[in-house]
C-alpha cells in the first residue's frame, strides 16, 4: 500500500524567511503532485513532477523529486502572506495513474 | 473553458440515509476521480471512472457506488450513510488516465456532506 507521508504537518514562519516541507513516499513512482487548498476551497495544482531530478519553480515556490530516495521537497524562499494555506503532495502509484494518494498536508501560516 | 463543478455545495443528512453528489467534469476531460476529505486530512481516493467505466478503488465499502454519463459527468453515491461519512466529496477530473504522462486532475470546490 502507497503511504505518503508530509513533514512538518504545521509551519508557522515570518515573512521573508526561507523553508522547506518535506514528502516522503514508500512505493516507486514517478508522478508526484503538489496542491495548495485555502481555507474551505478545492486544491489548485502548482507543480508536476516526472522524472528524477526533476526541478519546477513558480515564483516563491520551488518543487523538486528524488525518485531513488522517494522524496520531494517544496522550498519556500522570502515568504510572503498570501502563500499561507495548506500545501498537499500526492503521489500516483506506478500502474495506477490518476489514482493519487495523498499526505495529510502542510499548513503553512506565514506572520508579518 | 468551464472547471468542474459540483452540487450541491452543502448537505445535511442522518443515519441510515442515502445521497447522491453530482459532478460536471472540465470541458475536454474524459476520467472523473471521487475524493473524500476528512477535517484535517488529506483527500483519500474513493474511486476512477473512464469511459463510463469503474477504472479503479480506494479502500471504501460497497455503499459507495458512483456512475459516469456518455458526457463524462459522474454521480457518487452513498448508501447507509454512517456518521464518519461527514466529510468533504472532492470530484476530480483529468485528461486520460491511460496516458504515460502527467495527470493532473482539476478538482471542483467539493460538497460537504454532514451526517448526524
């Protein structure tokens, strides 16, 4: 069974500050998801990744896969208010794409 | 281009009861994905439907029966609900899930569905 697993689950940072949330899953894949939900709304897609290696930056936020030690990492640089939400990532198992599962997530609260 | 949509938004229901959640996929997608989000948690795949076929399962028993329609909209279904049923039901739709590349799915804003 794919288990995903987020850490920290709770990261209360000021703003300017640098961080990184950490996803580690237990099968071989290679399609892992990054999600952002705000407060009572649906998850926004921010990153793809597919292969090892692979690096994707969006502004403040950068994603990055490791598929040998089965770990992706989120890196915040300079944080900012409005990146304050719950970060989820979620993991296809190789034979079963769509079918992601997912970490219990990154809540990310981020103080003047 | 429409996302996905979900109704209803908001639900109440008791013991023993039965739902239907409905989901209108984004234009162009033909694989509809059902999640539920416990407060708190992450989304847990209920299951897939392509082609108006059921095209994979999570973990969840019998009572949660789904359909997909000729325009890729899908129903969810719970029979008997029970009050751990309280969650929010995330539709989600892709491209193609047979695809080798990436399968991003677009979720609708979800309907929560409260069970006393």
């Amino acid at each position: 069974e794919l288990k995903v697993e987020q850490n920290p689950l709770f990261l209360s940072m000021q703003e300017g500050k640098n961080y990184t949330i950490y996803c580690n899953y237990s099968t071989t894949s290679d399609r892992l998801y990054w999600y952002r939900q705000d407060p009572g709304k649906s998850l926004e897609s921010l990153f793809v990744l597919l292969s090892n290696g692979a690096v994707k930056q969006e502004g403040r936020l950068m994603a990055s896969l490791d598929t040998k030690a089965r770990l992706s990492t989120l890196h915040i640089t300079a944080a900012v208010h409005d990146l304050s939400a719950t970060y989820f990532c979620a993991v296809d198992p190789r034979t079963n794409a769509g079918k992601s599962t997912f970490g219990d997530g990154t809540t990310l609260t981020v103080k003047p | 281009e429409t996302g996905v949509t979900q109704s209803p938004t908001h639900l109440i229901k008791t013991r023993g009861q039965q739902v239907t959640l409905r989901c209108s996929s984004q234009s162009g997608h033909n694989t509809v994905s059902w999640y539920q989000q416990a407060l708190g948690q992450g989304p847990q795949f209920i299951f897939q439907y392509y082609r108006e076929e059921e095209n994979g399962r999570g973990n969840f028993p019998p009572r949660f029966s789904g359909l997909q329609f000729p325009n890729y909209s899908s129903e969810l279904n719970v029979n008997a609900l029970e009050l751990d049923d309280s969650a929010l039901y995330l539709c989600a739709s892709s491209l193609d899930s047979t695809g080798a590349g990436a399968n991003v799915l677009t979720f609708g804003a979800g309907s929560r569905l409260t069970v006393l």
